[in-house]
C-alpha cells in the first residue's frame, strides 16, 4: 500500500500496523464509494480504480472531509500493488 504522503508499505504485519495507527486518530470513520471502474493492465489479471468520500472525526470538535482515490492492481486474485491519492 501506498499513498501520496509516504513511501510504500510493503507487508501483511507492517500494513496492519500502519492502519492500526492511523485509525486510532480517527472517530466515526465513514466511507461511501462514489464510483468505481474495472478494467486490466499487462501484467494485472484486473484493474481497479475506487473513488471514495470519507470523514471522520479528530478530537471533540474538528470533523475532517475528504475525497480519495485508490488504485488496485490484482494477480492471481491477489493484490500486488494499491496506491491512495487524496488531498486533505
């Protein structure tokens, strides 16, 4: 995984650790996908790019709203690389 703010994370253990950590900052997390397209890549079985509204909360007070794209690229039904672009 990987996004526009750091290097890749690469790994089932680091990857959990990563959003462990970055969802303990966060209250009443809500995502809602606003479109979403399949299609395929050489050396990708699939392609698919997700377009998604999400906010949540920081504190008592600060409600945080941005939208995120994310790009996943599957073989052999498994994900060889995502990669998450949003501004915040």
């Amino acid at each position: 995984m990987e996004d526009n703010a750091s290097g890749p994370t690469v790994g089932k253990v680091a990857y959990r650790a990563r959003e462990i950590e970055v969802f303990a900052a966060m209250e009443n997390y809500k995502s809602k996908v606003l479109n979403r397209v399949f299609g395929s890549r050489a050396g990708c079985d699939l392609v698919v790019i997700t377009v998604m509204a999400n906010k949540f909360e920081r504190g008592k007070y600060e409600e945080v709203k941005f939208q995120q794209s994310a790009v996943t690229y599957c073989k052999d039904g498994k994900v060889v690389k995502e990669q998450f672009y949003y501004s915040m």
